[in-house]
C-alpha cells in the first residue's frame, strides 16, 4: 500500500468516527491514531463475522488440511512480502 492510499484509509477511517488521531507532542507531522468507541466495536462485529465465516469455511475440512492450507496462505503472503516474518 502506498503512503498515500494509506492515508486515503486513514482519513475515510477517521471521517466514518472509527479513529480520532491527535498530534504527537514532539513531533508536528505525526498524528497518532487510536480506535474509538465505535470503532473498538465494529473492530469486535468484524471479528465475529470472520471467526463465524472461518468456522463455515473450516467444518468439513480435517485438522491435517485446515493445517496444510494455514501452511500455504502463509507461504503465499511471505512471498509477497505482506505480512509475516521469514523462516
């Protein structure tokens, strides 16, 4: 992602009230950014909805093939370099 699409997100975050971000007392270009209420409870909504949609997606699959699979999306995001530390 971009500095600027990141701060698109930011911005859009911000205007929905999800986040408030306040200056940083020693450096002017920086703005903190903490969730609101509201947004510490849509954050909770999400998680439940992906947690719900994981086990759906999850119930017919063997521990072994949940594994492999979890095994894989993390392969395929280091390659990316998108998120998880190399071995």
């Amino acid at each position: 992602m971009t500095p600027q699409s990141m701060s698109d997100v930011i911005d859009a975050l911000e205007r929905k009230g999800l986040i408030a971000r306040t200056p940083h007392p020693n450096h002017r270009r920086v703005f903190p950014a903490a969730l609101t209420a509201e947004g510490r409870r849509v954050l909770r909504a999400c998680d439940e909805a992906v947690d719900e949609l994981e086990r759906e997606m999850l119930a017919e699959m063997t521990p072994h093939q949940v594994k492999s699979l979890r095994n894989g999306l993390v392969s395929a995001v280091r390659a990316l370099h998108a998120g998880f530390p190399e071995k």
